[in-house]
C-alpha cells in the first residue's frame, strides 16, 4: 500500500498582475467566487481529501489571507450576542484547527517551482499535494479526493489533467503519454508551455499534484526555466523514471480563476449550482441572452 497523503501545499506567493487593479492590495487567492474566496474552496477540497496539513506559501500582501484562516473576534463576539448562527457557522465551521495550518514565505515570486521548494522542510520525506487556488473544480467528489484514491492504488505521482485545444497548449504544462486508458494516462514526459506543433499530446496538467518528495532534489539544483521561473513542471519531468507518474481526467469541470473569462464562467456556474440563487441567476442570463 502506498503511502497515505497527509500534507497539502498552497503556493499563494504570486503576484496576480492578469487581475490588477483588483490585486493591487488584495491576494488574487482572496477574490470571491459568489461568496467564497478562491483559497477557502481549495482549502475544503483538500479537507475532503482527509488532508491534515496545510501549508501556505505566501509571500508580500497576503496578511488577508491569514486572517481569513484566523479566529474574528469582533465578528464571532457580535454574531454570537445577535444569535446568528448560521453566519457564524459562515465563518468558522470550515477552519482547520489550530496547528494544522502554517505559514512560510517565499520571499521572492521565482515561479511555481520555488514556492513548492519553500515548503520542503515542511513536507519531509513523504508523499504531498499541491494545489492551485486559481484552478477551481466544480465536481461530484472533490478533485483532490479522486486523486488521492487513485493514489492509494497505484502509488507513484498523480497529477490531474484535462484535454485542452491544441492551439492553448502553449500556456500550460503537456504530458507526453505512453499508454492512456481514456482515464488514466502513464506519463512519460513533461513539456512546459509547448508550441502547439511541438506538443507531445493536448493533455494538459492543472494545478492539482500529488508529487513524490524527490521532487525537492531537482528543485534544489534552482534551475530556472520557461518564462526565467523555477518551474514545477521541470523538477517532475526530472523524476519520471523513479517510479509511476499518471494524469488522471478527473469527474468534474475546471475553471481557470487566473484568467478573467474563466473567472466569469466559475461564477456563473457555481451560482446556477446553488438553489438560493441558480433560479435568479437563471433569469439574468436569459435577459442578457435575450439582448
Ligand atoms: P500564476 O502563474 O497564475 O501567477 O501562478 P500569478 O503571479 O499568481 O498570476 P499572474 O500570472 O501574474 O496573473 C499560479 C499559482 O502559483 C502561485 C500563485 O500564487 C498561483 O496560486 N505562485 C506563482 C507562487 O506561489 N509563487 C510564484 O513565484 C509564482
């Protein structure tokens, strides 16, 4: 059996510039969707995944971050006198307990890679997940969960990935494949940001990995790559052959939060996923549609 997956890291050291002027001083992690921020729906993924440890690595302005994940005082002590529970229960049910969460810095934004780095002392020598905030995963069972069953099964590093047009693939990490089953594909390579005529396949990674502590080896070396970062995608494809890596097409549709119609699309669809709203959603499409 494989080792069980306790820790999960949360880079949130970025610095958001495609949502300036909206991050210019908040985290882009903090950006509500409906009335959630991005950083609390990843965080409750990793929960439902039986994740144990939370490790954020942030970096410059993200003091709202920390407080998001910190006791309110004033705001607890008023809800409690005016008896609103269910808007206590709002802000706090969801909050790991104290000591499951820490916090380290990474100083400088020198991509992915670095900020995963920063976390090695925290991780040791075991099994851990990454998750981006930006992507955010509206499905079944949480994303991270069906990775880490997947895990427990075969072991080795998972990283969940979605068929995307061949002509995007130079905006995100591309496996090359060497036996895909239509659910999981045996990853044989790793491209960072391919030409779409370079392209091994049109699978492309999104920002949830389960990765073997080996990882932090290559990323020690610091060895910048695509774009002048420390990538991620760079210290995986130096461990390919030290045991299994495969991409998983997970149940379940992503957003991509970091880009601003893939923003707009999360809202809309998980708005038209809750009952409060979806009817009212429902109607102000259809008024726009109807323009
Ligand atoms: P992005 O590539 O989206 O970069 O990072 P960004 O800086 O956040 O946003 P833009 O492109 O300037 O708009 C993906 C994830 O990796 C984290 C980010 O916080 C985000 O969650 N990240 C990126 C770091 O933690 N450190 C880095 O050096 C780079």
């Amino acid at each position: 059996m494989s080792q069980t997956v306790r820790k999960a890291i949360f880079p949130v050291g970025g610095l958001g510039t495609r949502f300036l002027p909206a991050t210019k001083a908040m985290p882009k992690e903090m950006l509500p969707v409906v009335d959630k921020p991005l950083i609390q729906y990843a965080v409750e993924e990793a929960q439902a995944a039986g994740i144990e440890d939370f490790i954020f690595v942030t970096g410059r302005g993200k003091h709202a971050i920390e407080d998001h994940f910190d006791v309110s005082f004033e705001l607890d002590t008023m809800l409690r006198e005016r008896k609103k529970m269910d808007q206590l229960s709002a802000i706090s049910s969801w909050m790991p307990s104290p000591g499951q969460i820490s916090y380290t810095r990474q100083m400088e934004p020198l991509g992915l890679g670095h900020a995963v780095w920063c976390a090695r002392h925290l991780i040791g020598n075991e099994p851990f997940a990454v998750l981006l905030a930006d992507d955010l995963v509206l499905s079944e069972t949480a994303c991270l969960k069906q990775m880490v069953d997947v895990h427990a099964e075969i072991g080795g590093s998972v990283v969940a990935v979605v068929d995307v047009p061949r002509e995007h693939t130079n905006r995100y990490g591309i496996l090359d494949v060497e036996s895909d089953d239509g659910r999981l594909a045996s990853v044989r390579g790793l491209v960072e940001k391919p030409a779409p005529a370079d392209a091994p396949s049109t699978l492309s990674i999104i920002g949830r990995y389960i990765l073997q502590p080996e990882v932090f080896e290559f990323l020690d070396k610091q060895e910048k790559g695509a774009g002048g970062e420390i990538q991620l995608t760079d210290a995986m494809a130096a461990t390919l052959g030290n045991g299994s890596f495969h991409g998983l097409r997970f149940e379940g549709k992503r957003f991509d939060c970091g880009d601003k119609a893939g923003f707009l699309e999360a809202t809309i669809a998980f708005a038209l996923s809750r009952d409060d709203l979806a009817p009212a959603v429902r109607e102000i499409i259809k008024s726009y549609a109807d323009e």
